[in-house]
C-alpha cells in the first residue's frame, strides 16, 4: 500500500532555506510523476513543482523558480523540495503527492494527482 510521509517543514526567518522530504514506501518514487504542493489558510491548494517519471523534467510555480528545487533519490525512494532565499509568503502546509494519471507538463494541478501525504508546515516569520 502506498503511503507518503512529509517532513522538514519549521519556522524560519525570511531568506532562511529549508529541505522538505518526501519519504515513499509501497511503491518506487521512479514509477510515478511526483509533485510538491502548498495550501496557506484561507487560499486554495496550489502546485509549486512536480518531476516527472520518464525523463525527470521539472516544473515551477513562477514565484518560486531559481529558489527552490525538485529532486528524488531513487534509491532512498525519497522526493525532496529544496527550498531558499524563503519569503513570507511562503507560508503554508506543503503536501507531496503523485498519481498514474500525473504528469509533469505544466505547473502541477491537485486535480491531477491522486495520493497525498499528510503535509507538514512551514512558516517564514521573522
């Protein structure tokens, strides 16, 4: 059975950087597209990256390209988000997710993949 677990999220200063990880068991992080998603109170799920299975292509939301970065170590079966230079606005829970019918053509959308860990929070605050 798959299951998906976050974990690195913390409270961190503006311009601080984090690494969030991903850890996959039932299932290799290789098989799947995978994507990192973020929701802050009161705004709708939106996606921040995904890679994609075939070719490891990478995706970004545009607010986030040059500072963060998507990866997977295949053989820790792990997806990290790599994250820097951190603002305030980056606030939010941040889900990892991944599904068979996803692919990483485009800034990832929720309703494209199907299996969601539980997320962890990361808040940027002075």
């Amino acid at each position: 059975q798959l299951q998906i677990v976050e974990s690195g999220g913390d409270l961190v200063q503006p311009g601080g950087s984090l690494t969030l990880s991903c850890a996959v068991s039932g299932w290799p992080v290789s098989a799947w597209s995978w994507a990192w998603f973020r929701q802050a109170p009161g705004k709708e799920r939106e996606g921040v990256s995904c890679i994609g299975y075939l070719d490891d292509g990478v995706k970004y939301l545009d607010s986030v390209k040059g500072r963060f970065t998507i990866s997977r170590d295949k053989a820790k079966n792990i997806v990290y988000l790599q994250m820097s230079n951190l603002k305030p606005e980056d606030t939010a829970i941040y889900f990892c997710a991944t599904g068979p019918k996803a692919g990483c053509y485009d800034v990832p959308r929720p309703f494209e993949y199907e299996s969601w860990g539980q997320g962890t929070q990361v808040t940027v605050s002075p």
